[in-house]
C-alpha cells in the first residue's frame, strides 16, 4: 500500500521532543536492547517516587507482569501536588457545561478540592487503602476530583459510564463489591435534563450488601429521592473537610482503578490497572503523541466512563501538568458549530475525539469548521474505532486546514494508554493509518503461531512484550485473564498479549487497524460483547434463541444486527415484529443501556449451525451485510435454513 504520504508542518513542532524519524528510531533501538534500561529511565526522570523502585520489571509470574518493584508513589500527587510550586494558578481543568456553564480549576483550587473529596471519603465514609468506590457520573469537575481524591487515600475507583442502566451499574458494583457510590442528582445532554441518582437507588434497591454510603453531588435538580443513613450531600459536607490530607504510600503495583469492558464472552470484565506503570506511560504519550507544551490547552470530549476519559482527560493530561477540557455535552449541540465554537473560545491546541464523531461533524457541516478560527489547532487525535479515508482527509483538509498533525492512536482499556500512532512531530502518515508502535512497545502482526504475516495480508494485533501501563488481571478472576489475553497467540514458546483485534502491516512498516476479530462490536466506538447483549434479549420471555452480529455502519463504524428464534408456543401474532423490536430494545436498555439497543432485530426460523450446534456467525455477518455467502453451508445442521434467514432479512427490509 503505497499510498501517499503526510508530513509533519515542522513549523508548528519546532521544540517537539521527538522532533524526526531518526530520533524516533533511536527510542526504537534503545528499547530493543536495553528493554528496562530504557524504561527504568522513563520512570526515573518522569515520575517523583516517595522511595525509588528496586527492579524495572519482575517477569517470574507471567502474565502477571510487576513494574519498578518496590518503588513507593501516590498518583494524584502526580497529577497536582508537583504542580503546585510552579503551576499554581495555571488553569488544571476548563470545565464547560452542556448549556454553556463554565468553570476554570487552577491547580491549587484542584489541589484543595481532592484534598477535602478525600478527606471527606476517609474521615467520613471510612474509606480505606484498597476499598473500591463506584462513580456514576456526569461530565462535572466532580468527577475528576473524586477520581483523584481515590487515588489520594488508596482506594479503587472504577467509573460506570452514566449511560449504562441500573442493572448494569448493578453488576458492576457487586463485582467490584463496592463500598462507597459516588453520583450526581442528574446532568443535561443536549439542552435536557436527565437523572442519574434513581438509576443508582435502582441498582441499589436490587441488593448491593457491599455498598454503605452513596454520596451525591447536588445540581439542584428536584424530587430526588434521599434515604437517611445512605445517602449523603457532597455539597453540604465538602465544605467543612480540611484542606490538607496527606498522599497514601502507595506500592508501584498496588491497583489504581478498575475499569468493566466487553469481552467476547460473559460479563463485562473488570480490567485492573496499577498506579506507577499506568501513570508513567499515561504522562509520556501525552507529551510524545499530543506534544503537549506548556501553555497549551487540550480537549478530549470522551466520557471519563471510558478508558480515554480517564487517561487523557484526567491522568495524563493532569500528570504532565497541562490544561485538560471537560465538556459535558455532546459536540452537535445546541448545532454542528459547537465543538469548532469551543476551538475558537478556549484556543484548543490539541483536539482528540472518535471517528464518529467526526463522521457525524462532517455530515451535518461539511464546511462548518471554516466559520471558525481553528488556527490554533496542532494536533488532532482520533481513537476508539477505524477511521475510514473520506473521515480522515475531512479532519486533516477541513478542520486541520491543511496544517495540523492526525493522530491515528491505536490503544484499548486494557493497555492504559496509546500503543500505536503517529508521533506528529516526526512520523509521515498514511490517511487511515495508526501508523508505528509507540518507542518502547513492542506491537506486531502476528499469526497465530508467533511467525510475522507477510507484508499486507491480515493478521493478528499483538503485543509481545509486557510494557508499564498493560492491564494486571481481571479483577477477581486471574484465569480470565489469561485465556481473555494470553492463550491466542504463541511466539518463541510464550503466550503473547493478544488485542482481539486485526491488522495489516505494509512493507514499510505501517500498521493499518482492520477491527475486531472476535465477537466485539464496535459501535460509536463504545465496545460491546455480542454475549452481553445476546444474554440481554434471551430475557424477553418469548425469545428462544438469539446471535447478534455488528453489520457496517456509514456513521456509528459498526450497528447491531440482532437474530432471533421466537419460543415454539409463541402466539403468531408475535410477528408483528415492529412491537416486538420495541419491546426488545426495552429489554436491551434495562439490561445494558441505550447504547446495546440493536438497529436490526429480525426473525428468524433457526440459526445456522454446525452438527456440533456453533452458530456460524460468519454467515449470519454476511447476510447482514447482503452479502453472497462463500462458506461451504453443506455442513451445518440445516443447509436450507441459510436461505430462509436470507428471506427473512429481505422481507425486513422491505
Ligand atoms: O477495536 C479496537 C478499537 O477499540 C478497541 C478498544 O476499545 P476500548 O477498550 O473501549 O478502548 C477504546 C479507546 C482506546 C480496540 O480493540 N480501536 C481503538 N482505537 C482504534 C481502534 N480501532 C481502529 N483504530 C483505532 N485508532
């Protein structure tokens, strides 16, 4: 693929750490000889340790991988206090509500926030090095301080993203066996306001002995239920909270966060992260991928209940001391000219956000952009998903003028932070293209016996070397872990991390995402199981089987496309299926949220399947698609039932 190549403007990257190819690969070759000398360094000069660390890296216990052995650190005094002496009255975050509201957090008014957030989880709640805190929450500053003030005193956070219904938010806490449930009483999108406390006291009332305390935000939204002795006002009890409390020592490997994301089978898996390893890699690819300057002003606008919330709104840009943007809506409101607007306002250098969204910009502005001044524009990120070409030169032409650097970053909940991507200063991109491993990880496309694909033939996306932000465990569940991540791939005799995900390399190196291989559906860029969802509609009492498929979707990337046999007795009145798909996606957002709800849902006489009762996904991802079917259908257990799925669709369609 000789596609035609990108440079970077080096006027805009004139002091950029990495400032061509050859430095680049100098960082290339250092890592592959002297692995943990180079990483040793990284966490040397990066980091500030209460004690220094005895060991780079302890591989004893593969898979279960441990980072700067025995050093001592507190992430959230990373995040602000080493700011304080020289950054005080910078602005930390830039807050901007969904109607407009604003707010600026300098560094020491973030300082006293976590501060007081931690001492009230401590001295009033109770909460200890090690309890896990569940934050259900909305875009607010909140919580960002309530992550932080978690890592201050110790104790896990895993955020819910506020999207997710109340079983859902349910199952998490109950995993995480949650002691403490931080919300808000409800946020806006769009202009309108929507609750978030009766989907906490929902997910409560189902049982969750773990939980003692919930405390709330207060944004004076009305006829919220309070029940005494659980329920408690973040706002009338901030106020009294010392201003200090003193960073817990904390061990380089002792948990940080978890965080639930969609595996191909079961549950949402709670993937754990650590604190040194996570907040080092979280520091440098912030100044290495959004070669982030000092006065710069940087807007990611996912949710912090997604792994890019947490690493590049709140830790990474906090722990490189920069200035991070938390908006609350959504780029498309109150119109199209929203997010540019923003660019305009605030004079955002560094702008990161899902193809999606980009897709949805272009569509409904195609020239939009140009009423703006985006001149301050250096650097725009794109993650979460493929982006397709069309999307890509809209981003770089329309919105970059021309000018600015595409970030293609490649990454996943489980790997902390971004492993593949341009680096702007110094790589040459291909449109579409995550481009090189980051210096220091070691990403390949491989098969599934280790040996390298050849050049432009698809392959495995794997990473053969552990590095510092890898996901530790699923929390509570070690096998899990292995067989999730360690038991694809092969190379050399040892299990490799597997991603899920296909890739092509080109002859030149560059490595282009393809999407999942595994039964994960990519929509929006929000990462779902097609188990989960399954398990969801298997609920509705007259389904009696169900596959779901994610079929291509011009905007969202991907959309559900969800099968199903109805129950042997189920009235055939049933089939009016426009009541029936309605009462399936009702299903679908109790059970997970209204992001799971399928696009499609038709019914079918059976599935295909093998003798030994495997539903042929494969030909089921065809037939969604409208696709000539190339498998050999003489060995399922019905041939004949391909063609009756077929009509099916057709007639659905109609
Ligand atoms: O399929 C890949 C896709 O998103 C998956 C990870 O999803 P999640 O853990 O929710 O994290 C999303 C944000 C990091 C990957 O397995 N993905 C992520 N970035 C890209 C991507 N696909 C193509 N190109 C990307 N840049």
């Amino acid at each position: 693929m000789l596609e035609e190549k990108y440079y970077p403007n080096k006027e805009l990257f004139k002091d950029a750490r990495i400032k061509n190819m050859c430095e680049y690969k100098d960082l290339v070759e250092w890592a592959k000889e002297d692995y943990e000398g180079y990483w040793g360094h990284w966490a040397k000069e990066k980091l500030n340790w209460i004690e220094p660390f005895e060991k780079v890296l302890d591989e004893s216990n593969a898979p279960f991988y441990k980072w700067f052995v025995g050093g001592k650190i507190n992430v959230s005094a990373q995040c602000i206090d080493r700011h304080i002496d020289s950054r005080k009255n910078k602005a930390a975050i830039i807050f901007e509500g969904d109607r407009g509201d604003k707010q600026i957090i300098t560094y020491l008014e973030l300082y006293r926030n976590v501060n007081r957030f931690a001492n009230l989880l401590k001295n009033e709640f109770g909460v200890k090095k090690g309890d896990r805190v569940v934050l259900y929450m909305p875009m607010i500053p909140e919580a960002a301080y309530a992550m932080l003030a978690c890592a201050r005193i110790g104790a896990i956070h895993s955020v819910v993203f506020g999207g997710f219904s109340a079983e859902a938010l349910r199952d998490r806490i109950l995993d995480a066996q949650a002691k403490v449930v931080i919300t808000a009483d409800g946020a806006y999108r769009k202009g309108k306001p929507y609750m978030l406390k009766p989907v906490v006291d929902a997910a409560l009332d189902g049982g969750c002995p773990s939980v003692e305390k919930v405390l709330v935000v207060q944004r004076n939204f009305e006829d919220v239920v309070w029940i005494g002795g659980r329920d408690y006002s973040y706002n009338e009890m901030i106020e009294s909270q010392a201003d200090v409390c003193e960073p817990e020592v904390m061990d380089s490997e002792d948990p940080l966060f978890l965080l639930y994301t969609s595996g191909s089978t079961g549950k949402p898996k709670g993937v754990q992260h650590s604190q040194a390893g996570y907040i080092l890699w979280a520091q440098m690819t912030m100044e290495w991928v959004f070669d982030i300057k000092e006065n710069d002003t940087y807007w990611c606008t996912a949710d912090i209940g997604w792994i890019t919330g947490h690493t590049y709104i709140v830790y990474g840009p906090l722990a490189a001391g920069a200035t991070t943007v938390m908006f609350e809506g959504v780029p498309t409101y109150p119109d199209a000219g929203r997010a540019w607007k923003m660019v305009q306002e605030y004079k955002i250098n560094q702008f990161y956000t899902a193809p999606t969204a980009i897709r949805v910009l272009h569509k409904l502005g195609e020239d939009e952009p140009k009423k703006y001044d985006l001149s301050s524009l250096r650097v725009l990120g794109t993650v979460g998903e493929p982006i397709d070409p069309p999307a890509w030169k809209w981003y770089y032409e329309v919105v970059g003028n021309g000018k600015c650097s595409i970030v293609d970053t490649w990454w996943q909940t489980e790997t902390g932070g971004h492993m593949i991507s341009p680096i702007p200063s110094a790589t040459p991109v291909k449109p579409a293209c995550a481009t090189f491993p980051l210096p220091g990880i070691m990403a390949d496309v491989l098969n599934r016996d280790g040996s390298s694909v050849e050049p432009n033939e698809q392959g495995l996306l794997c990473i053969t070397k552990p590095w510092p932000s890898m996901i530790r465990t699923i929390w509570g569940d070690d096998e899990r872990f292995k067989k999730s991540y360690f038991s694809d791939v092969v190379k050399d005799g040892k299990p490799v991390y597997f991603s899920g995900d296909g890739a092509i390399k080109d002859e030149e190196g560059y490595i282009t995402i393809t999407g999942r291989v595994d039964d994960v559906i990519n929509v929006s860029g929000h990462r779902m199981g097609t188990a989960e969802i399954e398990s969801a509609i298997k609920k509705h009492p007259h389904v009696a089987e169900v596959a779901v498929v994610g079929k291509p979707d011009e905007i969202k990337g991907e959309s559900i496309f969800a099968y199903i046999v109805l129950k042997a007795d189920t009235d055939d009145t049933l089939g009016e299926e426009v009541e029936l798909t309605k009462e399936i996606n009702e299903v679908i957002a109790t059970e997970i949220g209204n992001i799971a709800k399928a696009d499609a849902i038709v019914v079918v006489p059976g599935l295909p399947k093998t003798r030994s009762g495997k539903v042929m996904r494969r030909i089921l991802r065809a037939i969604a698609k409208g696709e000539e079917i190339k498998q050999d259908t003489s060995t399922l257990e019905d041939p004949t039932i391909v063609a009756k799925i077929q009509e099916a669709v057709s007639c659905a369609n109609c």
